[in-house]
C-alpha cells in the first residue's frame, strides 16, 4: 500500500522569495496526480504535482482553473 500524499508542501516564491504552502487539491481519487496549488501572500499562484509524468505536465501546463483529470 503507498503512502498517503502529503496534504501541504511549502515552497519558495519565484516572485518574492517568501515560503508558500500549497494544499493538495481533491480532484482525482486515483493515484496518477497529486495536484497542489496555494497562493503567496504577493498574489503570485504556485502549483506543483506528483505522480504520472504526463498528468504533471498537462495539470502545470493548463491555465489556472481549467485543469481535470479523467480516465479514457
């Protein structure tokens, strides 16, 4: 059995160098994608996941709010 995700990671703005948490977003049950997104106190939006290369790449790729996951 893997282990749960954490629920919030802490990164360091790009913009103002200030530490900001992003939450893990609940937005898939299955195990490809962990999505998280937070935002610092300068305005900036920081997203980050884990997981399946290419469900990473189009969840940090896609404009904010338009991104979901589904299974074909």
């Amino acid at each position: 059995m893997a282990a749960k995700p954490a629920r919030f990671l802490t990164f360091k703005c790009k913009q103002c160098g200030k530490p900001v948490q992003v939450r893990l977003q609940q937005v898939s049950a299955c195990s490809h994608i962990q999505p998280y997104q937070g935002i610092c106190k300068c305005g900036e939006v920081m997203r980050h996941a884990t997981g399946d290369k290419e469900a990473v790449a189009a969840f940090l790729e896609s404009p904010l709010g338009s991104w979901t996951h589904h299974h074909h």
